[in-house]
C-alpha cells in the first residue's frame, strides 16, 4: 500500500493544516472538581507535529496526536502509542540519510 500525500488548500489561499497535537497543561484556578485542561496546535506536515509532540512528552506532559477532517486517512495517535509514532519518524530519517 502506497501512501500519499495530500494538500488542502485554504480557501485563503496557502496550505491547510492537517496535524493536531493535543497536550494536557497544569491545573489552573481553585476549582474542587478535578479537571484535564489541555490546548492543541496544529501543524502542515506529520513531521512538524512530531517534532513538537516529542518536546511535550519530554517535559512530561500527556500527549495525543491526530489529522484533522477531512483529512484522509483519518488518523488518531493516543498518548499510549505517541513514543512509537515519533520513533517511526526518527527510524526512517536514518534509513534515507546516505
């Protein structure tokens, strides 16, 4: 199976973005119930999500990843397998560098 890959186009002009990395962020307030506060930036390319959810893992955060729609094939990275999704890209820079 071959991937491809696919550019959206901003109907302003210029290339969507088709990668979201999602982390949880420290707690905020004095509010009793518990809660999971998280923000998401969003990024063109698979690489430069990776990038950026290999220094949130490293500071310890928790981290999951994905493709925003309609983005194709639909992809959902969960905190459990984010370390083998951004090993994957580290294994095949390796295997291209001559």
């Amino acid at each position: 199976m071959t991937r491809q890959k696919v550019i959206l186009i901003d109907p302003k002009g210029g290339a969507m973005r088709t990668w979201y990395v999602t982390f949880e962020v420290s707690k905020r307030g004095t509010s009793k119930r518990r809660r999971h506060p998280r923000l998401t930036q969003t990024f063109e390319t698979e690489v430069e999500a990776k990038r950026f959810a290999r220094d949130k893992l490293d500071e310890g955060l928790i981290v999951f990843a994905g493709t925003i729609n309609p983005y194709r094939p639909k992809q959902l990275i969960p905190s459990t397998d984010l370390s083998s999704w951004i090993e994957s890209a580290q294994q095949h820079t390796e295997c291209s560098q001559p």
